[in-house]
C-alpha cells in the first residue's frame, strides 16, 4: 500500500437490484456504505436471503472504522442480522434509519451488543485519513443521507438510493443548495445510484399520488383497502390524510405494516390523529364506509396480510363486493404473477381494484433528468454507477457522457472489482473475493452450495434409497433389496419399474467375492442410473445403502 | 338427457392463460375445441407441462366427434400428443395448423395412428346433430379460423383467438362481412377470448412493426440478431423483407425456428427468396454488414439460441460490439427475468440492443374495441368470454354490458362448470370433471400429487436417511446408527448435530422388546423431526430403515 491510497469497490449492488454494499478504502481506514440483502427467486431451493460474501472484510477487520447506512430499505439493511454476527462494527445512519435497524437487530437479539451512532446532514466524522460529512437526499422511505468522503486525493460522493423531488411530502426535499455547493468546485468520483437509469425524463413527485388517492377515496361507497410497502412513510401521510378528509378510521394490518408505523410515529416522521387508528375488531362495529386497511402484500407476498385477504384466510376481517382495493405500489420485476394472482382473487371476491397504471405510485428512484441533475451538480472527474442491473450501469454511462463526464473516466465495475486512486488518477487492475452467501431462513445460518445441488436433484427428479443387506465374509446378498422412492414415482404405479431395479440390483454385486461395500455401492449407483435415465430420461438421486451382517 | 340438449363447458382456459380446452356438447355428439398445454411454474417442481384433465372426456369417449383446432398456438395445441394416447380422436384443423400439429405429432411418434382432416374457412362439416362452419379471423399466426355450430337451439359462435388487423400482413384479415352476416339475426351464443379485455383501444396493426424493423435494420452497421415466435410467420415475412431489402442474408438459428419456418414455406405461408437463407458456417465468410440471424429464445429460455448467444455458449456464431440485437416480442407475464438477464448479457457484449417499448412487437389479441367489434358483430343472445385470468374475464362482461349484452346473460365459468341450454335459454347449475394434469417431461407421463408433495419437501429442506440395524429376536441395536444427510445440512459441518441425532435414534428404539420395525420407525421420526424442529426450524424428509438380522 502505498501513501494515501484510496480505492473503491463494491461487495455487493453491481450487475443486480439488491444486497448493496460498497466500500471505501482511504489508507488503513475501511468504510462500509450499506449492508443490504436480497430476496432470493426460486431456483435457490430452501434459500431465503443471499447477502454479499464478507470474507475480504472479515480479513481486514482491524481497519474496518464504520457501517455508515444511507437509508433503512431492505437492500440497505437487510444483511446487517447477518454480517454483525461476524463482524463486529459501529453502524452510523439517521434517526429513521437507526429506527428499523434497531427492530431487525431486537428481532436477531443483536441489539445489546451493538454500538449505534446516530447522525443528520449536519454530522461530521472525523476519522484520521478523512473527514465524513452528508447531504439530504429524497427517496420513498424518510431521512435518505448522501455521503461525501474528504479524503487527501479529493473529495469522493456516494448519492445513496435518490430523486429529486421540488414538491415534497413532509419537507423531505434533496438539499440541492448544498448539493451545488459540494460540487462547485468538482468532485474526484461520484458513487451513483442507477435503477431507472432506461427511463427518460424526471420521477413525478410524491404530490401526484396523494392527488390521486384522494379522488379514489372520495369516489369509495364501502371499505377501502391500501396496500403499499410499510416503509413508505410519506405515501402512508397521504393515506392518512385521504382517510381523514373522507371521515373514516384506519386499521393497520401485517406485522411490518404495524411495526414500520410504530417506528415512524415514535420518531416524528408520521402524523397520525389519536383516534383515528382503530384495531381489527373495533373495525368490525362501524359502517364500511367508515374503514380503511392499509396492509401489507403489495408484492403479492402469500403469506401478507392483502394475499390472506384475498383468498379468504383473514378470519375477523372480509373483503366484500363493491369494497375498493387500492394498490398504491408497482410489481417489483419477478413478482408480476404472485401479484396477477392476488388482483384475481380479489376481483373473484367482487372488489373494486384499482391496480396498474392508476398513478397510485411514483419511482423513488431518479429517471435519466434526475440522474443528469446530480451529474451537473456534483461536476465528478470519475463516475462509478451502481445500484443496478448491467444495462442500468450501461445507460448511466451514456447519460455521463452527454453532460460532459469523459467516457473512459466512468468504470462499470463488477463486484469485487477494485478502482485504485493514485495522485488522484484511477484505475482499474485488482480485485477482492465478492459473492453470494446463502441464508436459509433468517439467522439459522449459511446454505453450502453441495446442499443447493442436492435440492436441485431432488426436486426435480427425487430419490432412490437402495437397501441391500449382505454377508459380511462373501459379499453374497441376504434377501432381495428394499428400494424406496420419494419424488421419483409413486410406488404404486410403477411395481414393474422397481422389481426391474431389484434385479438389476442383484446382479450388479454378483461379481463380488468379499463385502467390499463402496464398490458395490458404486455399481449400483451406475448400474440403476443408466438404466432409470433410459426408461424415464429421469436422474433422482440414488443412494445404495449396504448393510453387511 | 332431454331431446335436443346443448352445453357448453371448458376443461381449461378459465382463469387462466394456456391450456385451451373447450367443449360443445350438442345431444349425444361432443366436440372438442383446442387442445392446449402451459408451461410449469418454478412451483411444480420437475413438471414441464400443464394439460387439461380428461377424465370426463375418456368417460364418454364414445359419444367424441371431432378435436377442432383454431390455431396452432402451444396453448391451443400443445396438449394433443398427450391427450391422443388418451383419446383417439379425429383431428380437424386448417392448412397451416395441421402442419404445425403433424411436426409435433412426428417428435411423439403418434403422426401414424391419428386422423388428420384438413379444413378451410369455407368448409362444413355435417354432423348428426349440427352443422359446422368456419369464418377466417387474424392472429399473430396464419391460418385462423373462428367456428359456428349450427344447432337446433340457434347458433353457437366460437372466436378463436383473434384480433382484427385492417391492414394486415399477407391478406389474412378477420372476416368482417361473413362475420356481419352469421351475425345479422343475432346468434344464440359467442364464446370469445379475452386476453386483452383489460387494455383500452384498438390492437395496433402487424404493420406498424414492419415499418419500425426496416428502420432499425437500415441503421444497423454490423450484424443484427432479432428474435420473434418462430409461429409468427407474417412477422417473420417482414424480417425477410427487411433483410432483403438492406441487401443482407438470413441465418435461421434454434431449432424450432428452423422447424417452423420450413412448414411455413412448404405449404406456402412464407415466400423467401431462394438464396437468401444460408447456414452459420456461411454466414462466417460473409461481411457483418450482410447478416441477420433470427433465432429463438425471445422469453429469455436459458436453453434457447439467444440465450446461447449471450452467454457465448454458441460456439459458430457470436455477437459482438456495436452488433444489434432486437427483441421483436413482450415478455409473457412470468418471464420478464428471464428476459433481463439476456438482454444484460447482451449489453455486456457490447451490442446494440433494441427491447421493450420499441414498437417492435404488436399483441395478436384484440384489446377493448376489438372485443366490441366482435360483440356488435355477432349480436350474441349470451357471452361466454373465455381465455384469460378472471379479471380479464370480469373487464369483456363489462364490455359486453356497454354494448348491450343482459349482464345476466354474460356466464363467467371456472373449468368444469357447464352452461345448459333448454329450448334457448342458458343456465348453469352442474360442473363436470377438470383440473389440471402435470407432465414430466413432454411424453414420459404424468407427474402424481403425491410424488410432487415429496419434491417439494426435498426441494425445501432435504432429508434424512436413518439406517438403525437390530436384533431379529429382541430389537435391540445391533450398532450405532448411520445417519446419511442430503440437501440438508452438509454433514462436515454439522457433526454435532448428527450425533445429537444418533442418540436421539438409540433412545427412541430403547422401550421397544421386539422387532417392531414399524413402531420403531414411527418414533424415530417424530423423535428426530421434533428436535431438528427446534434446533434448525426446518423440516427434512425423515427416512427410517430398520434392518432386522
């Protein structure tokens, strides 16, 4: 290493939406932005999480100085349980921020051992390579920080997830005056978020969907139902609002739903009226006309609040004919059938719903004017875009160069790929381990991949189990073989299949003069897999068990 | 059954997309229209199709006139392999159709034993009990028809899938002056799709996508891949006058293009110069100026050539930088991941890449005013809007209202429930077998409920295999028990807990006094289920084997 270096890459947020974790390297300090987790899709059997590979940190965790979050969305968050359990490091991040950390940390029985600092836009870290402050962001969840590293070579930005948004709910504005003032004099590299990076022209604001709930709410004869993600705190403000001025109450259902409000009253960032909050059984003496339920679902989650509705499990509430169900959220992509599933049972159910292209929602992210804003703004030498799919990182690059960024300075890195600071000139040579790591159920524990393989063969072909007893002093079999089969076929209608197995069985291991049980059970495996993949184009698993007595 | 009985009844396509299964009973005569599959989800764990279940039909196999095929879609025809080694049933279908049925029925070996009858639009078929005939409809495939059933009680009109293009490719416009004239005395029935029953307007025309592929191809520098439905034939015709007309040559690539586009040609859909077409190894002397390739793999298919393609799995062909790569289709709801990860991989290579809202592709289902059309057209006494999810299904009984169908009179089904006529007027009161029956791999048989629900275990948690040997006369263990764990946990890491496991095995069997196999096996799983329970929060298969010596 040599005199103030500085490097930075990425653990996790490249190439993908999800699990963001970026790093900063200013000589022998370590800086964390973000510790988020990603859902993991089906083809990861039995996986429920995939959070970043940590083994480079937990090599260097003597000059890790700071977990700084910029907001408290799941992909920024959501590893934290999981990556405080090996290693040990203080987490920074506001008010609201340190809120949900906080409920997921009490979840994991993490939070006594943690040390949490809170900070603002105001906040300065000294630390004794550089200086930290912040800038306020907006985005679709409260109290969004940006991050500006003073370090010796320049100062470095990273923009947290971010729009631009001139007409606010709750005066949570991007503080473009300070925004211009970072960049007045330009900035060595900007770290910056990518996701609607295809999307020409500049995010709605906030202010557009209240506009449009109050009209679907004015419009409403019965109950209405909201759903919309719990974080969400400013679309919720404007659901209160709409439940206030059409004179009905709000029942919260779903626990996040519950916990997110809770956290969002205690911490200021969410007016809601004494009295207006009602629970599910005092919801059930007044008139339909009366109610609103905000819930939980709006990905079509099965086993939320608006999908248990839907199909009719919610036992003390119903959604009845000329009930409004209002979605005031967009499928994230790959979640398009659960929600297609749930809109349908809804309809079953004789529910007005209001879903699609209603203007219930606005991208928290900034679309290509947004993204060129910041650009403008900040005047980097070197652009590092993240936060997205490599078609995102791409058109980032595009949208670089047409407001001045020289092309060859913007690096679309993978994860792990390092970006190299020498006398403020950068490079790109090295890299770092980066990866998934498998989390199965939260907090249990890590999946290997060989388990992932075994699932992979058992669903989609099952097993065989081989049972054959032997003479432990010739080798020779003692009954006929026991074959049982799971996932594979049914037993019961596919005797011949099997007896064909038993004999095929037998005399594979009738070459054997001594209980030599690997080699039998090798025969088996090759004798039994040749034959099933000839008759059925089938591969399950087979397992020779050979008991020598 | 009374004297001139009539029912109508779908065995699939009722809230849902696929498996098109519809049925007209006209007093002893069945007949059956379409005969679909659809693709598994990741859900059906080693299921690779979905088709209707038949039982009802192979119980009154007898009384089955005619299989009648409106198109040759995968959804319309996918099932008839399956189904004729169930039903032997002549097949009626038009000139195009047919030869997309035989190339399937050829792969499955059955083409030998099934009666094929060609039919046109202007054909009629006279049956006991009715007459059938056929108006010409358009689609985003050749050769369409839509069906009129001629019954005592009146007219029952089948649509098809359809739109109606004014100025379509190739001459193959909806009929509207036959249509107008089945129509002018009003019919007794229409059973009309209702895929885009959610969309507002006119489906724009075929046209629209030849204008914007002959732009594309003239900026193109090097060479263009472009991906379609290979049974997209005018689209197809279009791309070949693109390329003929940018003076480039057309690689085929992916087999089921190749397949199809010589059916196309063969019975004369399809007019490509001779030598326009060469083959890969050719298409490597050539100039990349002078390329097209149209492959497969436009729903992203990891096995397909555009997915090959991007991955550079493609061993004679590859994309490279500033080469356009097109998407000539919409993902299907379902694939869109899929289809992003192709399209990233593409990028990465460098290319080009033309998708989404590029006006590259136009839906071949008729949006609001095509259903209205339709409706006006036909001036149905009742509606049965069939192929779509329910809300869709929900939307066309609204369109249907607005232009003056009773909203009584509009029959939303599920698969199985039956409308009967008696003397003209409709009701539904009974339901006939339907469901859905699961096919692993396209021919090797069905898939049972119960072997799926094993996957699905196996797929979540793994198992556990537990051989316990003992003594034939009092049951006690003769050794310590084998534990054999897979997609489980990986047993090098998991040595206390297996243990913990073995002892729990021992003390389960201890109270036993005899070889009690069955008893023992029945503790041994809810000993070790319960404790993996609590430790893991997971549920393995438990597989006890107790050997009695």
């Amino acid at each position: 290493m040599t005199e103030s270096s500085l490097a930075i890459y990425a653990l996790g947020g490249m190439n993908e939406i999800g699990k963001n974790m970026y790093v900063i390297e200013c000589e022998e300090d370590i800086f964390i932005i973000d510790c988020g987790a990603k859902f993991a899709n089906n083809n990861l059997l039995g996986v429920d999480l995939i959070v970043p590979d940590i083994t480079y940190l937990q090599q260097h965790q003597d000059r890790i100085r700071a977990l700084i979050v910029t907001h408290g969305h799941e992909d920024h968050i959501g590893g934290i349980p999981y990556v405080l359990q090996r290693l040990n490091v203080p987490i920074y991040a506001s008010h609201f921020t340190l809120g949900l950390i906080e409920l997921k940390l009490k979840e994991h029985k993490l939070l006594r051992d943690t040390q949490l600092i809170e900070i603002d836009e105001n906040s300065s870290l000294q630390f004794t390579t550089s200086t930290i402050s912040f800038f306020q962001i907006n985005h679709s969840i409260p109290d969004c920080l940006g991050i500006v590293f003073h370090t010796a070579q320049g100062k470095i930005v990273h923009t947290g997830d971010f729009k631009f948004d001139f007409t606010p709910v709750n005066d949570s504005a991007s503080d473009i005056h300070k925004m211009a003032a970072i960049g007045e004099q330009g900035i060595l590299a900007l770290i910056s978020e990518s996701t609607n990076a295809e999307r020409p022209g500049m995010t709605p604001s906030e202010q557009l969907v209240g506009d449009n709930l109050k009209d679907a709410f004015t419009k409403a004869t019965n109950k209405i139902f909201i759903t919309t993600f719990a974080s969400n705190v400013n679309r919720i403000q404007q659901i209160v609002e709409a439940t206030i001025e059409t004179n009905r109450r709000l029942v919260l259902l779903g626990r996040s739903m519950v916990n997110v409000v809770s956290v969002a009253i205690e911490r200021g960032y969410l007016r809601i009226p004494h009295r207006l909050l009602v629970d599910v059984r005092e919801a059930q003496h007044l008139a339909p006309e009366q109610v609103v339920v905000l819930c939980t679902g709006s990905q079509g989650e099965p086993l939320a609040a608006l999908a248990r509705l839907a199909s009719g499990r919610q036992r003390d509430l119903q959604v009845h004919p000329d009930d409004t169900v209002i979605f005031a959220t967009s499928p994230i992509p790959g979640n398009e059938k659960n929600v297609s599933k749930v809109i349908d049972d809804l309809f079953y159910l004789g529910a007005n719903v209001i879903y699609g292209s209603a203007g219930m929602h606005v991208s928290g992210h900034g679309y290509q004017e947004d993204l060129k804003l910041m650009l403008t703004l900040m005047k980097p030498k070197y652009l590092i875009p993240i936060h997205g799919e490599y078609r995102m990182l791409y058109k980032h690059r595009e949208l670089a160069k047409s407001v001045g960024v020289e092309g060859n300075n913007v690096f679309i890195l993978k994860n792990g790929e390092v970006v190299d600071f020498i006398h403020s000139a950068a490079q790109q040579t090295r890299t770092v381990q980066a990866g998934e790591t498998y989390v199965d159920r939260v907090g249990t524990g890590e999946v290997e991949n060989i388990v992932l393989r075994d699932r992979q063969q058992l669903a989609e072909d099952g097993m065989l189990v081989i049972v054959l007893t032997i003479n432990q002093e010739n080798g020779q079999p003692l009954a006929s073989p026991d074959t049982i089969s799971r996932g594979f076929v049914y037993a019961k209608n596919a005797e011949g299949l099997l007896l064909e197995i038993n004999d095929l069985v037998l005399s594979s291991v009738q070459p054997f003069k001594d209980a030599n049980t690997r080699g039998m059970q090798h025969a088996i495996k090759k004798a039994v897999g040749q034959y099933i993949f000839t008759a059925t184009r089938k591969k399950p698993m087979i397992l020779p068990i050979i008991i020598a007595v």
